[in-house]
C-alpha cells in the first residue's frame, strides 16, 4: 500500500495540524496485530487463555495507548 | 413451541416497542429549525458529540450479524473465526489518518457522501456515480443480513411459520415499524436508540463472561473443549490456532475488511455527523471498547462448544444452522427473563446498523444520482424528502430478500460487497491524500479490481459449494506451489491500485485533460467553526473560492 504522501506544504502551513511526525506512530498498531509469528502460539496461558486469545486481546490496549497518545500530543492547544 | 419462551418473548416484546417510541420521539431530541434537509436528516446535523458518537458508530460498526455471525464462525472453524479482533483494531489508526481528512473537507464543501468529495476532488461525474453505486450495492445485503440476526433469535424463541409469509411476519412488522420512525426522525432515530442497544449489550456480555464461565468449569475447560471438538473433526483448517495455510489469509482477510468497512457509506455517515476533529480522534480511543466486547462475544462460539450445544435445522434439509448457537446457548444457561434481554439486545442491535445503512445508501442516491442525473436544481428540502423515501425503499428491498430468495444469496451479497467496496480505495481513502491518480485511471482500475475480485470468488471452493464458498483464495490457483490460501479482496485491491497507476501513466504522457480540483489542501484541516463554511450554501464544484482568512 503507498505511503502517504506530503502535500505541498504552500497554502497557510499554520494549519497544517495533520503533518506531525507523532502521526507516523499510528502504523505501529495497524502492523503489530497483523504478524501472526506474535500471536499464533499457545503458550504461555493467561487465566486459561491460549497466548492466540489473550495477546490478540491486549493488542486493543496497544491501540487505546497509541490513539491516545498520538491525540494528545497533536491538539490544538489553546485554540477556540 | 413458543409457549416454551414466553417470558422471553415479552421481555423482547417490551424492550422492542419501547425502541420504537423512542425512535419516533427522536424527531424532537436536539431539534433543528428545519428539519427539511439532508445535513439535518441525514447526518442529524452534523452535530454529534463524544459520546453520542461513541454510541453512534459503536452501535453502527458492531452489528446484530456480527454478534451473532463471528460466534457462529468460531462454533465452526475455530481459531479464523477471531480475525475479527485485529481488524477491529486496525481501523481505528487507519479513521484516525484518513477519515478526519474527510471530515474536514466534507464539513468545508457540505459534502454528504463519499462520492460528493470524489466528484469534486477529481472533477469527475462519472467516477463519482461509480462511487455511489459500488456504495448502494454493497450496503443492500448488509441490510439484510441484520434480519438474518434478528431471524436467528427469533427461531430460537420458536416463533416460526408453517409457510414463507407467516415465518416472516414479524421480521416484516419490525421494519416497517423501523422504516417508519427512520423516515419521521432521520440519523437522530438510531443514534438515539444507540444508547439502549449498546448498554444492553454490554450488560448481557459482561454477564456472560463472568457466569457462563463460572458454569462451564473455567477458561480452561471451554478451550480444552472447543481443541478436542476440532480434533476430531475432518476438517484440516479448524482448531484453535491457525496453521501454516490460513495465517495469510488470516491477515490479509482482518486487513481488508477493516480498509472495506472504513469506506462503507454508513461508517462514513457516522463520522460525519460528528460536530468536529476532536469528536472523532478522541473516539478512535474509546471506540476498541466495543472490539473487547467483540472478542469477547467470539468467545460465546467456544462456550457454545464447552456447553454442548447443538444449532438449530438450517433452512433446506439436511443443513445446521450455526447462526443460531448463541441464541441457543443464552436460551440454554441463562434464566428465561435474562435470555429475553439478550435477544432483545441483538434483536435492536439490528435495527441501528440497518437505520444507518439504509440512510446511507439513501444519501447516495439522492445526492450523486437524483441531484447529478435527474435534477440538478433540486432544493435542500427536496433532497431530503427524495432520501427518506429512498431509505423507505432500501428496506422494502433487503425485507424482498429475505423473504422471497434464500438467505445465503445474501450472505454471498455481504461477502462480495466487502470485496467490492475495497474497489473505492484508491479513489476516496487516497484521493484525501493525493491527485495524482487521474480520474480515467481510477475508473480503469475500478474495473479492473472488481472483475478481478468477482471471478476470484467464483473460483473459491467449499466442502459444501463449488462457487462462493467464502473469500479464502488459495493462491494454486495463480499457479503458485503452495496450500496457502489469501484475502481476494487484498488482491483485488492492489491489481486496481496496480491498473489505475499504469494508466495514470500513459495517461499523462499523451496530456490527457485531468479536470479541476474543487478543494484545497487548506480544506482537509478545516474544523468546527471555520470562518469559510457557510452552512447550506455551498454544495457545487463550480462556486467560487473565498480567499483564505
């Protein structure tokens, strides 16, 4: 899939919130849960869950962290 | 027979009409001025705070078919069934990059439709009415296949018919009741009601993951049962991990429906009904709530297993029906006045979803083929009578389906709509990034990726079809030496992005025109209370540009 590219910066680069490098983070929770060699296992077990279920599971905490942190490293302070 | 579920079935009765009212009190909750036009109608005014969206889109993207139908897969085929959870995982980075650009450039130019900000962005009529279409389509089954949960439960608690009329009656009189109060209130009716469907359903699950547990010996006894029920079956792909030969399809299938189900018009009417950037960014945080939720219900599939249950006849003999194991399990373990609140909490959580869809599907007619094709002129007010009696007529439709052709023509739909929505890609989720595609490369690519992804399907095999058996493509068939077997709609997506590139190409040496960019890059970081949006004015590619404040 193509990356996303950078537009022209020209027209009134104040506003350009959405070019944060805190933004690149965003792909770790898009790749992570899609390398099956992490998750396709069964050991160690948590409360009786396979690792297969319960790292899949925790993946979601992995994506709350980074949509979160991403979010409040890029608002818009102050602002209206 | 259903003298057996009566507690059950006043219990659904109940919670179902109190929806009802509330779906028709929705008209008043936070009441425009003017309830006669589409931003008001169909986005519910573009209003929408943190927590109504949360409610909104939650109850939206977690349907009643997905509740029942992820179980159901994890009941058959084990381990694949829970690919479920990556992929709701994967989406929300995925809206959190790309559909907050289309917000903005939406609440900028008053678009209502993914295929509004097609036509302008790439000053193109007819790669938008391909849009819109490939939208419609791949919506109508998606209605339909939320009567398949509601027909599940409704199995369950033994109200079926002797003939086709009398086993669909009540499926028929709860979307008419729908179609009513979704014609009357509009995007406010679901969202409203968002808040019953959703807290019923976290309260059924939370329940039943600690109490049927509790009951089934432990985690560990329901995953020790559903390894040795895949052991000894034929079946070499089951089990509760994967093997070598599903892994990729595994991945690719969990990233491409979360691409697919972003471009799905009725997530995106959710996103914007949104009021601002904020809304949505904080939600992509509290929204893997529901995907918890949905691992969890997965989980039911196995506890089904563990408890031993046995799915109902399907509908031609000889066939089971494993959509029915959760409803089955719930009727089984919970007492009668609880199970009523589970069906009730899936019999709803159809009715959200569909009320979205058929907007959505609504919206696309009215804006890219009334307005585009049949009249151009069309007022504000005109648009949103034409879009409530299109949604009325989405729902005629997918109730038609149900009723008069067999339900798995509608499961084969929904299978082939996820492929083909992924064909709107290039255009709507990279076009909010880039022009560099030009308009005829899109719509060769389109083609391209559709003939492509529907022969694929034609050719995927199953123990009990020779056609349509599922979207696992084993990769033999492209003449690779392998078992492996791969996502078609992966596939497909990357010959269409691969075509509209060389074309692009070729297109650009011989200086073929590209038509004019009706945004700015200004105008996909434009939010709540820009200075340049003037509410129901603007809405054509042609109108001037205001200078930049």
């Amino acid at each position: 899939m193509a990356a996303p590219e950078p537009e022209a910066p020209s027209a009134a680069p104040t506003r350009a919130k959405d070019h944060s490098p805190w933004n690149w983070l965003l792909f770790i929770p898009i790749v992570v849960p899609l390398i099956p060699v992490f998750f396709n296992g069964d050991s160690p077990r948590v409360f009786g869950f396979p690792r297969f279920y319960w790292l899949q599971l925790a993946y979601i905490l992995l994506g709350v962290a980074t949509t979160t942190l991403v979010y409040q490293m890029t608002k818009k302070r102050g602002g209206s | 027979m259903w003298r057996d579920h009566l507690t059950e079935i006043i219990v659904f009765t109940f919670l179902f009409l109190l929806v009802s009212v509330m779906g028709f009190v929705a008209a008043r909750w936070r009441a425009p001025n003017d309830m006669a036009h589409l931003d008001e109608w169909g986005l519910g005014g573009r209003s929408f705070g943190g927590w109504i969206t949360w409610f909104l889109v939650g109850g939206d993207l977690y349907t009643a078919y997905t509740f029942v139908a992820v179980p159901a897969l994890m009941f058959g085929a084990g381990a694949a069934g829970f690919f479920a959870v990556p992929y709701t995982i994967v989406i929300y980075p995925l809206v959190f990059l790309v559909l907050v650009r289309l917000w903005s450039v939406s609440h900028r130019h008053g678009f209502v439709t993914p295929a509004d900000f097609v036509r302008n962005r790439f000053d193109s009529p007819v790669l938008a009415l391909l849009i819109a279409i490939t939208g419609i389509v791949a919506t109508m089954p998606y209605i339909a296949l939320q009567l398949i949960g509601i027909e599940a439960v409704l199995k369950t608690m033994g109200v079926t018919g002797d003939n086709a009329l009398a086993r669909h009656l009540p499926i028929i009189i709860a979307f008419a009741i729908l179609a009513a109060y979704t014609y009357q209130s509009g995007l406010r009716a679901p969202a409203l009601i968002a808040f019953v469907k959703d807290s019923l359903i976290y309260i059924v699950i939370l329940v039943a993951i600690v109490y049927l547990p509790y009951k089934l010996g432990g985690w560990g006894d329901i995953f020790a049962a559903a390894d040795a029920k895949f052991d000894a079956s034929p079946n070499p792909n089951d089990g509760i991990l994967l093997n070598g030969n599903n892994q990729l399809q595994y991945v690719t299938l969990a990233l491409g429906s979360a691409l697919a189900l972003f471009l799905y018009p009725h997530s995106i009417t959710g996103v914007l009904a949104s009021k601002n950037r904020d809304v949505i960014k904080r939600n992509m945080s509290a929204l893997p709530a529901y995907s918890l939720l949905l691992g969890l219900i997965a989980l039911l599939g196995y506890m089904a297993i563990a408890a031993g249950v046995k799915p109902l006849p399907g509908a031609k003999e000889g066939t089971v029906d494993n959509n029915t194991v959760v409803p089955l399990l719930f009727d089984q373990q919970f007492p009668d006045w609880f199970a009523g609140v589970a069906y009730a909490a899936i019999g709803i959580g159809a009715l959200v979803p569909a009320a979205i869809m058929s907007i959505a599907a609504a919206n696309l007619f009215t804006r890219n083929i009334y307005k585009e094709y049949l009249k151009r002129d069309a007022s504000p007010a005109q648009e949103a009578n034409v879009s409530k009696i299109t949604s009325l007529v989405v729902k005629v439709g997918a109730v038609a389906c149900i009723v008069f052709l067999d339900p798995q023509f509608s499961i084969d739909l929904q299978l082939i709509g996820g492929v083909i929505i992924l064909q709107t890609l290039p255009a709507v989720a990279l076009g909010l990034y880039t022009r560099w595609f030009h308009r005829t490369g899109l719509i060769v690519g389109w083609a391209a990726g559709m003939g492509l992804g529907m022969w694929m399907l034609y050719q995927v095999a199953s123990p009990t079809r020779k056609h349509f058996g599922g979207s696992a493509f084993p990769l033999s068939e492209f003449g690779f030496d392998t078992t492996r077997t791969i996502y078609v709609g992966i596939v497909a997506v990357a010959v269409n992005l691969a075509v509209a590139a060389l074309v692009t190409l070729a297109l650009r040496a011989a200086k073929v025109a590209e038509g004019v960019d009706g945004t700015e890059p200004d105008d996909y970081f434009a939010d709540e209370g820009d200075p340049r949006v003037t509410p129901g004015t603007e809405s054509d590619a042609a109108s001037a540009r205001e200078p930049v404040a």
